[in-house]
C-alpha cells in the first residue's frame, strides 16, 4: 500500500463523517482533562499524545476503502484492514512523536523561554516522527529482501 496526499478525498467525505470526527476529538480532550484534574497535568499531558480522532479515521478509511473495492466488483475487506493496519502504525508513530513533545515542553517550559520550549518541542515531535517512519522504512525495505534472498544452512 502506497502512502500518499490526495486532494481529491476531501470531495469524498460527507459532512456526518466531519462531525464525527470532532465528536471523537472532543471526547477524547473532555477524557484527557478529566485525567489531568485527577492525576496532574503531567499525566494528563502524556494522553494528549492519544490521536484523538483515529476512531472515526479508522472506521471511515474502512468505509471508504470498501466502497471503492465494491464498485470495482471486488470484495474489499482485506484492502480496508490493511489500510486501517496502516492508518494505525501511524497514528501510533505520531503518539510516540508526541509524548516526545510532551516531554520536552515540560522539561524546557519552566526553564526558560515558551516560544523556545515550544519551538524545540516542536522540533523534537518532528525529527523522532520522520526518523521513526524512516526506520520502519528501512527495516521494512531489509525484510522484504530477506524474504527473497535463499536461506544458508
């Protein structure tokens, strides 16, 4: 599965699917705030590294990889789980980034500057999320050519 932006999605999604994902998102900050009030803001910074709206991502690019199968004739189940498979390694990937970002704001924040705090944060967010992805890219890249090059005994 090739991962891309497409602009052509947005004329595909229908307003419920908007509105469900704020529901999702709201939900999930109303959560994460109530877990803060009760444990600190400390702990409660660390489940803003939840990607609020992967329910609704998910269950809608199941939806839609599914549509598109069946209007070609085929059965799209499997296509939808390994997009939603997708969906969910980089939402994972993001959360590892953002509990980076976390981190590095609390440790920096009382120390100094915000816009610093915020900006190494920041910085810190983007250089593991792409090193991460760069990772499994490689390790991804290094099995596939395992799997084909013949076993030695």
């Amino acid at each position: 599965m090739v991962v891309k932006f497409e602009l052509s999605a947005l004329k595909r999604t229908k307003w419920y699917e908007v509105l469900l994902r704020i529901l999702f998102g709201g939900v999930a900050t109303v959560a994460t705030g109530m877990i803060a009030k009760s444990f600190g803001p400390i702990v409660g910074g660390l489940f803003l590294a939840f990607p609020a709206i992967f329910p609704a991502s998910a269950t809608l690019v199941e939806k839609h990889e599914k549509e598109k199968k069946q209007r070609a004739g085929m059965n799209g189940l499997a296509r939808a789980r390994s997009a939603v498979a997708l969906e969910a390694r980089g939402a994972a990937m993001g959360s590892i980034g953002l509990a980076v970002f976390a981190l590095v704001a609390w440790k920096l924040l009382p120390r100094g500057p915000t816009w610093a705090a915020v900006a190494a944060a920041g910085l810190s967010w983007l250089t593991i999320s792409i090193s991460i992805w760069q990772i499994r890219r490689l390790i991804r890249g290094h099995q596939s050519s395992w799997s084909r090059s013949p076993r030695s005994s």
